[in-house]
C-alpha cells in the first residue's frame, strides 16, 4: 500500500453547491479578507495529479496499473492506510491512498486524474460529481460517520460549554483559531455552520487561521501555531498534543457522513468495487470504529 499526495491549493476553493455552476472554471479565492492561511502546515502539500499519474506508468517503489487509486478526505488516512494494508494481505491486491480535501480531490477528478474510488467527507461534493456523471451510480454508499470538537493546544486543558455565552474571541486571546478552509472543504464547513448555530461566528470570523485540509487545521493546533481549532474527533483521537475541549452538539451542523462510489472512468472497476465493497466488511469495520468513527446507517 502507498499513498500519493494531491494538490489542495489550487482546487479546494469553492462551495459545492457553486460548483454546479463553475466546473469548467478554474475556482476562485475562497473568502479570504477575514482569514489567515497557514499554508505551511497544510499536511498534504501539491505533488498533484501529474505526480500520481507517473506512480501509475510503474516509478519504482510506487502503484503499477493494477493497483486501485483511492482518492480519499484526508480525516480517512489513518484508517484508510490500515485497512489498505489488511486488503492487501488478504487479497494481494494494493491500494494507493491519496489524501486531500474533498473539494481538491473532486475538482480533480473532473478534470481527469485517474482515481478509482473516491471518498468524501461530505454528500455535497459526492453529489456534484454524480450530478455529472463522474461516479457510478450502483456503487454510491454512505460509509462512517464523524463528529465535529473544539481542540487545544497541549494536553489535558479544561473544557468549555459551547453556547451563545461562550466568550470565545476572549478564549483566543492574541490567537487564532485553526480550520479547514470554511468555504468549500467539509470540515471548515461544519465548522461555520456549527458557529453560526450557536452564534460564535462574528466572534471569531476574522480570527481564523484556515488550512487546505482538517489534518493541517490540526497541525497548527498540535505545534502551538495556533491555540485552538476546530477538526474531526478523530483527528484529534490521533494527536497527543492536543485536547477535546468541547464536542460541537449535533443539531448544530448536518451530519457529517462519509460517502463512497467507484468513478465512471476508472481503469479497474471491478477491483475499485471489490475495495469499496472491503470498506464494509467486518474487518474494515473493526479498524474504523478503533479509529473513532461511526458506522452511517
């Protein structure tokens, strides 16, 4: 099993709801007049698609043409590189793990990057591709489910009570808070719609620290960049450095649910399927629930 990266910076900036419209148009700036951006903590930094197309023309060391490219959110990595391995054990067969935001690896994918499966931290960007075409309808399956903290830096820091009384902005002091970008990749979604809910956002919106993906969003809360951030309980599970301060409740954004589906285009759909079908097997599903996640359905 290896694992690619792809590239967040260039892709992963528009809603997927505007996305319906903009396809054939290179994405604009995300909100950015409110925002820092620590790109030098985005964990998955631009080898991008032509990189992983080389890994499939058998670079040493790297995927051949019969390995199963999986482009995949990057709160999955963890679990997703086990489950990889223990397929391969099983099966011989090998997968190759792509890591990115769910917005970069579908813009992607509409513009051809050889992706087998595709896994999302969202239903929005799933949809936008089965909406033109890009996925295989039979295949489409909702996968885990995740829930939404707010981190601290450092170890064994006292919680908070999330509420419209929070003094959050106090909280943060000179500080920022860490995010995924809040406009087109999932976590830094559920992270202002959970705010706006609960009436934290004008606090903190033009204190934000926001990175390409939830697990750079985590990096700068694990180095001390910045003192808090918002990410996926089970990011947090995978960093020592870092505490759950508070669990975001979950009528105060939409169900963060991972869907799954093999791409139209894909050059081995049958074993693309054959992986996506191992995702739910009970192997599979003991590491994923190790990992923290829920089973969705």
């Amino acid at each position: 099993m290896h694992r690619a990266c792809v590239d967040c910076d260039n892709l992963a900036r528009i809603d997927p709801k505007a996305a319906r419209s903009l396809r054939h148009v290179p994405p604009p700036d995300a909100i950015r007049s409110h925002a820092i951006s620590f790109r030098s903590f985005a964990l998955f930094r631009p080898i991008v698609a032509l990189a992983l197309i080389a890994t499939l023309t058998g670079a040493p060391g790297q995927a051949s043409a019969k390995d199963v490219v999986v482009f995949a959110a990057a709160s999955l990595t963890t679990a997703l590189e086990r489950t990889a391995t223990a397929w391969q054990a099983e099966t011989g067969h090998t997968a190759v793990i792509a890591p990115g935001s769910s917005a970069s690896l579908a813009r992607q994918i509409q513009q051809g990057a050889p992706a087998d499966v595709f896994l999302s931290a969202n239903v929005d960007w799933t949809d936008v591709l089965a909406e033109d075409g890009f996925i295989l309808p039979d295949t489409r399956r909702d996968l885990w489910r995740n829930s939404l903290v707010l981190i601290a830096h450092g170890g064994d820091q006292l919680p908070v009570v999330l509420s419209p009384e929070l003094n959050l902005s106090g909280l943060l002091g000179d500080g920022y808070l860490a995010t995924a970008l809040v406009e087109s990749v999932p976590a830094g979604i559920y992270a202002r719609t959970a705010l706006t809910h609960l009436g934290l956002w004008d606090q903190v919106v033009s204190r934000l620290a926001q990175s390409d993906t939830v697990r750079g969003a985590l990096a700068m809360v694990a180095t001390g960049e910045a003192p808090f951030g918002i990410v996926y309980a089970t990011d947090a599970r995978i960093q020592p450095n870092v505490s759950v301060i508070a669990t975001f409740p979950e009528d105060s954004h939409a169900p963060i649910v991972y869907p799954g589906a093999v791409i139209t285009e894909s050059q081995m759909p049958d074993a693309a399927r054959a992986f996506l079908d191992y995702l739910q097997s009970p192997t599979a599903t003991a590491i994923f629930l190790d990992h923290g996640f829920g089973q969705a359905g």
